[in-house]
C-alpha cells in the first residue's frame, strides 16, 4: 500500500495513524481493516509470498541435492521476486530500521521463513538438526544481502551479493 508507506517516509511510522492511511489511499478505516490487521502489517504484507516460493524451491531442488544447495535454490527465487521491488524495498528497509517495533516483526517474519524452510527441508529427509543449521544460514545470508542490497541503487545485484554472502559464510565456517 503505497499510500502508507509515503505517509510512514513523510511522517514516521509512529506518528503515522491508519485514519490518515486510509483516508490516503481512498479507503474507510474499516476497509482498510479488511486487507490489514494493524499497520504494521501493511510492511509485512507478502511475507507469504516469499514463504511459498522459497520453500517450493526447496522443494523442487535435485533429490540429491545437500540441504544448503536446496536452501540456495530458494535464493534465486529471492532474487527474482525483489528485482521490480528495489525502491519500496529500500524505503520499507529504512522505515523498519528507525522502529524498534518493526525490527522485532521483521526478525519474528524470518523465523517464521526459517521455520517453513526447516520443515521443506525436513520433507526431503534431512535431519532436523542439519535442517535448521541450513535454514537459519539461508536466511542469514538473504538477510545479509537484502541490507547490502537497499543499500545500493542497483535492482539487479541482490543474486550477486546473495552469492557474495553465501561465499563468505562458508569462508567463516571452513574447518581451520
């Protein structure tokens, strides 16, 4: 909704109320109740989407693929679906990291993700605890990325630092 999201870059979040959101984007209060529980949501809105693409590309993944190499195939699918999403992204980012509130959302919304790839995972036949090690590192890598990618003014690097980022967590993690 872009309409709140101007209004949260203008304002602030806190400061923004969903009677102004409404009244923005033409709707009546309760009819903005109908798309959103609260406003924190109108931020949150399509974290399903990223749910269901990443943990079907986890499920697609060779069979024989090692559980890392099925959770970077969800990677690409990241890739994609920000690609036409890099200025909202960008302003989204910036509004969450002045709102300790929305940190705390935006950290629950990748356990909810790491959850859901843990158990795509687990379906493949990968222990649990192999599954969560590898989920909890896919996330972190797109979350590490996804910082270094708003950051920046070009859409189309987000699979190159997702790449870059994934290299560096297995430099960090290399037996010495």
């Amino acid at each position: 909704m872009s309409a709140a999201i101007t209004l949260f870059e203008q304002q602030g979040y806190d400061e923004t109320t969903i009677a102004e959101i409404a009244e923005a984007a033409g709707l009546t209060k309760r009819t903005f109740f109908r798309y959103f529980a609260d406003k924190r949501e109108v931020l949150f809105n399509g974290s399903e989407e990223l749910i269901e693409l990443w943990v079907a590309a986890v499920a697609s993944a060779p069979p024989d693929a090692r559980p890392m190499a099925a959770v970077s195939a969800g990677l690409d699918q990241m890739a994609d679906l920000f690609l036409e999403r890099h200025e909202y992204a960008a302003i989204r980012s910036r509004i969450v990291n002045a709102n300790q509130e929305l940190q705390e959302r935006e950290l629950i919304k990748l356990q909810s993700l790491a959850g859901a790839i843990k158990m795509a995972l687990i379906a493949r036949g990968v222990s649990l605890n192999a599954a969560i090690l590898a989920a909890q590192a896919g996330v972190t890598v797109f979350h590490v990325a996804f910082a270094r990618w708003v950051e920046q003014d070009d859409p189309t690097v987000f699979r190159r630092l997702m790449d870059e980022s994934l290299d560096e967590l297995r430099s960090v993690t290399a037996a010495a």
